[in-house]
C-alpha cells in the first residue's frame, strides 16, 4: 500500500443493511490509482454483539460495488477483492480500488454495495455516497489542450527528447566536450518549452484592455491614422477591441435573458442529495456518519409558495429549513405546516428564498417535492428544460435532407418504397425534439424520425419544442398559436405528437370536445387539424398518443382522433405495438419497467437505444396511413 493511498474504511452491518463509516469520503477528478475503499462486514452474535468476521466466515461471498455517476447517471460496477495489506487488520477486509471511469465526474457519486454468495442469496445494503471535487488545474489544462499552438509544444519536446538521445549515445574521447554542448541545447530547448507553455497557461484568450496595433482597427480607422504598423500608446475601450474567441465557460444558460430554465413537477433532484446526517433546525448537518438520512441540495422557493413533499422525512421535529437570505429556519415552525399520511405541506413565509428537506436515504429513488402543485399519484423523476424565451423570434420549422445510406437504385425506389424521397413534417415536444438524443456526425439529433428517414431518404422538417404544448398556454411555445402554419409547402406526411406537457399543467386547460378555442387542450386540437386538413388536403395525417401523463389526456386525444377521421399511434393502448414504456393495464409491472429502464435516459425521454427501437414500429404505421 503506497503512502499516497486514500484509506477509507466502511463497515456493513449484516443484521439492519446499514453501512457505517467515520470521515466524508471524497476524491479529486485528477487523482490516480489511490482512491481506494476497504470493506469490513460485521454481523451480531449470539449475544447480540457486533462482530467483525473473518475470511473463513466470508470465503463464499461475494461484495460488489455498483456508483452512479453525478452526471451522466451512468452505472458503473467493480467486485471487491480481499486484501492483507491494512497492517492493522484482524479481520476480512475487501478492497475497491477505483478506477478512473468511478472518479471522472464531478458531484456526488451515490453507491450501492450487494453481497450474494454461490447458492444465488443476495442482500442489498443501504446506499452511501462518496464526492469527487475538481482540480482547479482541470479548466486550465482543457484549455491547453485543446489550444492549436499544442503541436508545436509537443514538436520541441520531441527534439528535446531526440537531442538527449543523441547524448547518451556518444562514445567518444571528447564525451564531456560534446555532453557540455549538447546540454546547452537541451536546456534551450526546455526554456523554450517553458516559456510557451507558461505563455498559454497564463493567457486569457478574452483580450479586455491593453495595448494595440493598427490591425485591431476597421478599415475606415486604419485609413485615418497616419503611419506604419506600430504599437500605439492608447488604452481601447472594453467594447471596441476584437476578440478571437470567448473563454470557456463564460455564456451558460444562467446568464442569458432568453433561455428559461424550467424544472418540471418534482423539484427534488435525488442526484445532488447528500447521503449522511441530516439538518436540525438551523440548517447544521447533525449525524454526518448516520448514512440512514440525508438531505436535498438547496431548492428555489418564492416567498408565498405552497410546497409539498413525501412524508418520509428523516425526522418529525425537523422535515427541512426554509432559508432567509443565509440564514436558515427549521420548516416546522410554520404555523400551517400540516402532515398526513402522505406529505408534509405548507405555506413558506413572504420572504423566503430556498428550501433543503431531510430524507430517508432508503426512500432517495421516490422522494418528491412540489412547489405550487399538487404531489402527483405516482413518483414523478426530476426533469429540467431548456426553452427560448417567447420573445426571441426563431423559425418554428427547418428542414433536414436525410440520405439513404442504401443504393438508390436499389429497393428503396419509389416502385417498391411509399415513403421514399417523402417530405415529413414532424411536430411536437421534447421527445419530438430529442431532449436525451445521441447525435450524428453533422449534430444531427438522432430521434425515431432520424432513423426511418435515414431507411428511406425523406426529408424532415422538424417542428418539435422542449416542453411546448399544443395548448395555448403562456411560456409553452404553444404548437396552436402559430407553429402549425409555419410548416412549409408540399409535405407528404405529418405526424403530431403531444400531449404530456398539456397533462402537466392540469385538468383545467382539458375543456369539452366542441371547442374551438386553443386555449383548451380540445379546442388546440379542433383548431389545428381544421387547418391542416383544410390545407394540405393530400397530406398523410397521424396522431400519436403520447406515454406518460395522465389517462384523462391520453383518452381525450383518442377521442379527438376519432372526431377527425385521423389514424393514431397509440404507444400505450394498442397491443399491436411493441411494449415500449408501459401499457395502461394487463402487463406486469415488474415488465413494464424493465422496459423503461432500456428505453428511456430518465424515465420520460428516450435514449438512443430507445429510439431505433421505437423507430421500427412507427414506420411501419406511418405506411400504413
């Protein structure tokens, strides 16, 4: 074991599935090969005392590590292997020396440690979380490596290398002389190296102030300035000179005015919880090594907000803090806090600004909390869209020319194919949009749309919007206020797929089938197809009933369909269709979400994988209209 070594040594208790531990476990995204975790594993006697046991005791069981990684939510799983090398150990300790993949990314890592043995017993142990810090060199050697001039670096170290070589391999009788000479060349070299990799490391790219030549002028400024290229002693304002390029990091969506940020119904993003202690009534985190509670992240609260959150807070006394400013207030001090059987819910003060509950770490994968909303039936994931702000003017639609990879002259023709060469008008939300979707070499979003018509070379014009509805309702980019006219000339095919973001702002925009008004989810729906019927009157029309949202919605667009005359795909009704992300009755839950978890990245939009498999399906009903 090397003195750099990261000793952190975790106990699992058999007997409760708990994991204790004594000290924060943390690590840094640039260390190497010394992250490690030891494991010992206790269980009670018969006395009822806790003993450590032995490798004799555990020669059969195996310990496996599975970490969710912070960003990605990737899984990444590592088998412990016993170790001798703790000096001090009398008892079996398994070691999990992390690799890179387990440190890479920063935040908090939650983990979960299984143990079975050779006749298939498994016993799951409460989860715990370790956090990767970054290095404050990691932006600074990004920026050197991805910087053009890195080559020459790399040219002169090579020649510094070559000309060291080059010494060491002398055999002569004036072997000092020419070492003497050499070494001088060598040490040239490296000044050089060490100046310009000290040049780019200290260089800001954003020039603010300094001095400038007359290249740093427009032409016409350049023409009234008498003289040859010189330096001029003149200070330019921040505004006028010219920049190559931004620094990294410098435009986020946090610091533009047309970028909303909205985060959906559950606020409580279990991924950047705190596993260990929890927060009395000042905010102070009591308990840290106690990994049965933990806490959220601070949450933005408006004062005057009605929250709502699962009951299975770590303790009645203290369910959470509202916050001041800085200062933080234990929530059960409001005066019409209520608790049922269900949720905790009150009103926050006029001036509160964030909010941090308390959980039970065994209840972190159903944990929500709501703000001005009611909890939904069933758990909800954390979710986060990015929408241009209403009053930034894009084109709705734009098209894509998606090639074939087949021959041409080969069955995909226009004898033998109906969708070939097929110009198709895509509408609808994020998942529409490709929210979770891998991209091409050209930054293409790979969607189902992307694959059927890369089969069958047609052209797309996407009209599809994060979080949008086809209700009109403020700050949606609503389909029916004016995209639906915005899609072009000679479309063969549209499909319109909506439905779970109108399902998210409730029952009060549902309305009655005769509307026609779009401020109705009924009346959306009777305005655009009388448009789009009316004009492209050859065009293939299709609905999809969307999955997820709420029963009421999805029955109400198969009702709309049928009104219409229009054909629907119906995802989570028709049993013709491949179990993609559950059916509303008569298939096993336990089914129903394995499934999810192949098809979907957060259980609302699909990965890549989810995608092409949903791709086939809707090609072969987009033939079928």
């Amino acid at each position: 074991m090397s003195i750099l070594d990261k000793k952190h040594i975790l106990t699992i208790d058999l007997d409760d599935s708990s994991i204790e531990y004594s000290k924060k476990i943390f690590f840094y995204n640039t260390d190497k090969n010394i992250s490690n975790l030891y494991v010992k594993i206790k269980k009670n006697n018969d006395d009822g005392v806790g003993v450590e046991l032995s490798v004799n005791d555990l020669k059969d069981i195996t310990v496996k590590l599975t970490a969710i990684k912070p960003k990605t939510n990737q899984t990444r799983e590592m088998i412990g292997i016993l170790t001798e090398e703790l000096t001090d150990q009398s008892c079996a300790i398994y070691k999990f020396e992390l690799l890179q993949e387990f440190t890479d990314q920063v935040g908090s890592v939650v983990c979960e440690f299984e143990l079975s043995n050779a006749s298939g017993e498994k016993v799951t142990i409460d989860a715990f979380s370790y956090r990767i810090k970054e290095s404050k060199l990691t932006g600074l050697n990004a920026e050197i490596e991805s910087n053009p001039d890195l080559p020459v670096l790399k040219q002169l170290i090579k020649e510094v290398k070559e000309t060291a070589q080059t010494v060491n391999n002398i055999d002569d009788v004036n072997i000092t002389e020419t070492k003497t000479f050499s070494n001088k060349k060598i040490d040239e070299k490296f000044s050089t190296v060490s100046s310009q990799i000290k040049d780019k490391a200290n260089k800001d790219e954003v020039v603010k102030k300094g001095y400038a030549n007359l290249n740093d002028f427009d032409e016409e400024s350049r023409l009234a300035i008498a003289g040859g290229d010189f330096n001029l002693n003149y200070v330019l304002g921040e505004d006028n000179v010219k920049t190559k390029n931004i620094a990294d990091n410098q435009v986020t969506p946090n610091k533009t005015n047309f970028i909303n940020i909205e985060i959906g119904v559950n606020k409580f993003n279990k991924y950047n919880a705190t596993i260990g202690g929890y927060l009395n009534g000042s905010g102070v985190v009591v308990g840290e090594s106690d990994l049965t509670y933990g806490y959220s992240e601070k949450i933005a609260v408006n004062g005057g907000d009605i929250i709502r959150f699962d009951r299975y807070s770590a303790l009645v006394s203290f369910p959470g803090v509202y916050y001041v400013g800085e200062v933080a207030y234990n929530i059960n001090t409001i005066s019409d806090l209520t608790y049922s059987n269900e949720y905790w819910c009150c009103t926050l003060p006029s001036n509160a600004n964030f909010v941090r509950i308390n959980i039970k770490s065994s209840y972190i994968d159903t944990q929500m909390l709501t703000i001005n909303q009611e909890m939904p039936l069933s758990y909800v994931p954390f979710s986060k869209t990015q929408t241009i702000d209403d009053s930034i003017k894009i084109p709705n639609s734009y098209e894509i020319r998606i090639e074939s990879l087949e021959n041409k002259s080969n069955a995909n023709s226009n004898d033998s194919n109906i969708l070939y060469n097929k110009k198709w008008a895509v509408c609808g939300d994020s998942i529409s949009y490709g929210a979770r979707a891998d991209l091409d070499d050209s930054g293409i979003r790979k969607t189902y749309d992307y694959y059927i018509a890369k089969r069958n070379n047609m052209t797309i014009v996407k009209n599809a919007i994060s979080g949008s509805t086809i209700t009109n309702v403020s700050g949606k980019n609503s389909f029916s206020v004016d995209r639906y006219k915005n899609l072009g000339s000679d479309l063969d095919y549209i499909t319109l797929w909506f439905g779970i973001n109108d399902s998210g702002v409730g029952s009060s925009i549902l309305g009655t089938i005769s509307d026609s008004d779009n401020t109705t989810f009924y009346g959306a729906w009777n305005v655009v197809l009388d448009y789009l019927i009316r004009t492209y009157p050859t065009a293939k029309i299709g609905i999809v009933v969307t999955y997820g949202g709420s029963e009421t919605f999805r029955n109400a667009t198969r009702d709309i369909a049928k009104k219409w005359g229009i054909p629907i795909f119906d995802i989570m009704g028709d049993f013709s269709i491949p179990l993609f992300a559950g059916r509303e009755s008569d298939v096993q839950t336990a089914i129903s979400t394995f499934r999810k978890e192949q098809f979907l990245s957060d259980g609302i939009h699909p990965n890549d994988v989810g995608y092409q498999y949903l791709s086939t399906s809707f090609e072969s009903w987009l033939r079928s209209l």
